[in-house]
C-alpha cells in the first residue's frame, strides 16, 4: 500500500514540473521570444541541448588558432551573443566562442566578453 502512495505522489510531482514548464514555455511563446541559458564556462555540449534545434547557432574557436570545432564535449564556451537573460527569436542568430577543454581563454576575449 505505501508503495503505491509513493509511486503515486511522484507521478503527481512529474506531471506538476511538466506543468510549470509548459507554464514558462508558453508564456516566452506568447511574443515570439525565450531567453538565452547563461552558456560561459559550460561544456558546449549544454549549448546543443538547451537550444531548439531551429535556432541558428554560429559555433567558432576564439583561442586565435582557427580550428574547427568537430567534437562538442572537447569544448567549452569562452564567449556568447546574445547576453544571457536577452529575449531569443528565431530570427537571431546565437555566436559562440569556444576554447578547448583544459584551455584558457585568451585575454583579448576575456576582456571583451559578452
């Protein structure tokens, strides 16, 4: 009996999350907008899944070397466009710079990070 009690207030608290994002999602989707994740210093993997697959991504090496950015879990996010929190449509664009994981970024980007 409380393992149903338990299975059952879990369903409840699933279908509740589902509910409060739906919430959110559907009160960004009323203007057309949602706001950029915080991407700096995370794996740029996290980019790939917390963006919609329809948004334009321009993805780019900022360490000066020019290298091609092939494998997303060996890089991480030095620098983003637009800021985080800005209202995301599906007419922007979203540009981020990268560095390879164990890398520093460089101080000319450090200094001009958005």
């Amino acid at each position: 009996m409380k393992r149903r009690a338990v299975v059952g207030a879990g369903a409840v608290l699933a279908l509740a999350a589902v509910a409060v994002t739906s919430t959110e999602e559907a009160a960004g989707a009323e203007d057309g907008t949602r706001p950029v994740p915080d991407f700096l210093g995370r794996g740029l993997w996290r980019v790939f899944t917390r963006l919609d697959r329809r948004t334009r991504l321009d993805v780019h090496d900022v360490s000066g070397r020019d290298r091609r950015v092939i494998w997303p879990p060996r890089w991480r996010v030095a620098t983003q466009y637009p800021a985080a929190g800005t209202g995301l449509d599906r007419r922007t664009t979203v540009m981020i710079g990268v560095v390879r994981k164990g890398e520093s970024c460089p101080p000319r980007v450090r200094t001009a990070r958005r």
